[in-house]
C-alpha cells in the first residue's frame, strides 16, 4: 500500500503498532487498577501516552551515547557543580556549588533557596522549582561557563552578555531525548522546546474484561497458619493499538551539533533510528516484577506521509476473537481501514511492515515486509533522511 506517487515531500513518521500483553498493571490509576477508556461505546485497556513515553526515554540509554541524552531532574544545581568539580578542581566546594547555582539562574531556571548557608554539597544545593530537561551537552556547557564565572559569579553574571550567553547554552545542542519528546521551562519561555512526537494513549483493540487478583502474604518466622497480609489488585490481558507521529521538520529544527558516531549517520539519523527502537521494543514498568509482560508487537507498521494519521477508527468496533484470539482480526480491521482511509484521503509515501506470526498474514498489503526491526528502522530512517535533504522526490 506504498502510494509513492502522494504528491508533497513526506514530513511526518507514523508508526502503528498491534501489541499483545498477558495479566498486566504496567500503567495504573490513582485507585491501583489498570487504566481504562471508553471508545465505541464500549470499556477498553488503556496505557496512558505519558507512561509508555517514559519507558521509551529509559529505553534510549540502551541504545544511545550519554552525550546524546538528556537529565530531567530539580538537581541541577547539583549536576553542574559535579561537571565543574573536574573543569576546575582547584577551587573549593562552595565556591563551586556558588558558580553552579549563579549560572543555573542566568540561563533562565528559578532555584529555590539552599537548606543550608553553606550549599556545598549535593544534599544542600537548592533544586528547581520544577523539572527541568537539559541535554548532557547542556550541562557541559554550563558548567564550562561556571567555571569563568567562579572567581566572582556575582560580578560576572551582571553582565548583559554573560546571562545571554547562559540562556544562549541553555537554549540550543538540545539532546536527542529533548528534541523528541519537547520541554516547558514556565518562567522563562525562551527556554521551550515544542515537541517533535506525538503520542496517542494505547487502546485495547477489544471490550475490557477486567480480573481481580486476590493474594495473600505469610510471615516466614510466624507460626501462626493465617496469612499476615490479605489483598486485591487488578489487572488485565489485552491487545492494544498503539500509534505516534514523528514530525521531521520539527525534529531537524531541534536537534543541535550532536557527535558524530563511527557507523557514518548524522544525529538526525540515529535520533529517528533510535525513535522507532525505543518506541517499538520498551514496556512501561508497572507491576513488571508480578506480572513479567516483556512481549515485543506482533505487528510494527512504519510510514512516511505528508501529514499524520491514525488509524484507530478501526477498532471503534471492538474486534471479536477468531479461533481464541484478537491479533488476526485486529489485522484484518487495520488493514481494512487503512486502505479505505488512505483512498480517500492520500497522504501515504512509502511503508514498512513487520510482523510476527501466521495470524498477522492479514496485514500483508500494509506496506514492505521488512525480516527485522533493525531493518525496519534502517529502511524507514534512510527515506525519511532523504526527504528531508530534498533527496527523494
């Protein structure tokens, strides 16, 4: 279903997943039960954007240099002075915690006041008011600049130029994490950066049917028989669909001068590889150690088009099990759906497909049927490069 004649350079990288959990509770409300959604008229699982954007950030440290992510932390204050310990060793703790914090308010970041007078050391260091995302990079410039300021950050920072110069480090090299997923700094707008990836919240494909665990908890040196604790917890198995859109443009506007690596690609490249890894393969962490959901999805469906689409209207009739299962029919409604959608609108460039197992056959004309993730990420990455350098018309 490549409709490689879709006039307009392709902008946009969606990515369409069917992907079956076993009993799990990987994202929970405030109660302690799966959460749930109505869609169709009809309860379905639900895993929220949020919480699988999460574990598709912690999954990037698996595939990804230090120098290309980022810190979401309040501790600042504190990751600036550790940099600045090896930039300038000789100054004392104090002197350096003071530079940290002097350049941190400069780039724009309020700090709240320090626990102690001192602030020498991380326990004492004031932390932002909010979460604050800076790359790796960031932070290095930052502390290089903390280290000019040292001898008097006071005297340094009433300079117009240097407070520019720190909100200038802060605003630009953005990670690959940063560029991706966006960040808000309230008091200083400056400092925003508009996410590149939408992320839809996972739907069951299906009707919910929700299950109740009841467990118990025995005293190991107790010799009384009677459990010591007695409890309940939800949970469910469901086939989800999950969907997100990468904007290319808005992706290569944020990206910064990030370092180049041995295999040849650009940070462009490997921020779109890394994407469609990370996305594809992580699981949020919920319950994992009861419940052990670590499945990969049945079926992966990457697309280049000129503007973004979903596909989920397949399912706002929930799909009924075929011979004991949902992934066959799942298939058949999204390509079904697919086809009647892209007809009638158009948009689609260029798809790959993987898929795993007999019953995913159904999605066959979805696009390019690709042996491996990895090749599925090289194939998709390499023409969305393209387009993006006017390479491919």
């Amino acid at each position: 279903m490549n409709d490689t004649a879709a006039a307009g350079r392709a902008r946009f990288l969606d990515l369409h997943l069917l992907h079956t959990l076993p009993s799990h509770g990987v994202n929970r409300d405030d109660t302690g039960a799966p959460k749930s959604a109505q869609f169709g008229g009809v309860e379905r699982a639900r895993v929220s954007s949020q919480a699988w954007k999460r574990a598709t950030r912690t999954y990037f440290a698996r595939i990804l240099d230090p120098s290309e992510l980022g810190v979401r932390t309040v501790h600042l204050a504190a990751a600036v002075t550790d940099r600045l310990t090896g930039l300038a060793p000789d100054i004392d703790d104090a002197a350096r915690a003071l530079a940290a914090q002097h350049t941190i308010t400069a780039a724009g970041i309020t700090l709240d006041k320090p626990k102690r007078s001192s602030g020498s050391s991380a326990a004492d260091l004031p932390t932002a008011k909010a979460l604050a995302f800076l790359s790796a990079a960031q932070l290095d410039a930052l502390a290089a600049l903390a280290a000019e300021a040292a001898a008097d950050p006071a005297a340094f920072f009433k300079q117009k130029m240097a407070v520019q110069r720190a909100q200038h480090l802060a605003a630009t090299a953005h990670s690959v994490d940063v560029a991706l997923f966006g960040r808000m700094v309230a008091e200083t707008p400056e400092l925003n950066v508009d996410a590149a990836v939408q992320v839809a919240q996972a739907i069951g494909v299906h009707a919910l049917e929700a299950e109740i665990d009841y467990f118990t908890a025995l005293d190991d040196l107790s010799r009384a028989a009677s459990a010591t604790m007695i409890g309940t917890r939800g949970f469910n198995s469901t086939t989800f669909y999950r969907y997100a859109s990468l904007n290319l443009d808005a992706l290569a506007a944020n990206l910064g001068r990030l370092p180049e690596h041995t295999e040849g690609r650009t940070p462009l490249e490997r921020a779109v590889a890394a994407w469609i890894t990370a996305f594809t393969s992580s699981m949020p962490a919920g319950q994992n150690s009861g419940t052990a959901p670590h499945t990969k999805p049945e079926l992966v469906l990457a697309q280049l088009r000129t503007e973004p689409a979903s596909y989920v209207a397949a399912f706002e009739e929930p799909v009924h099990p075929a011979a004991g299962g949902h992934i066959r029919p799942a298939c058949r409604a999204l390509a079904d759906h697919a086809a009647e959608r892209d007809a009638a609108y158009g948009g689609l460039v260029e798809s790959w497909l993987l898929r795993v197992g007999a019953a995913t056959e159904p999605a066959e004309p979805l696009g390019k049927r690709m042996p491996t993730l990895d090749d599925l990420a090289a194939a998709a990455t390499t023409a969305a490069a393209g387009h993006l350098t006017g390479a491919t018309a």
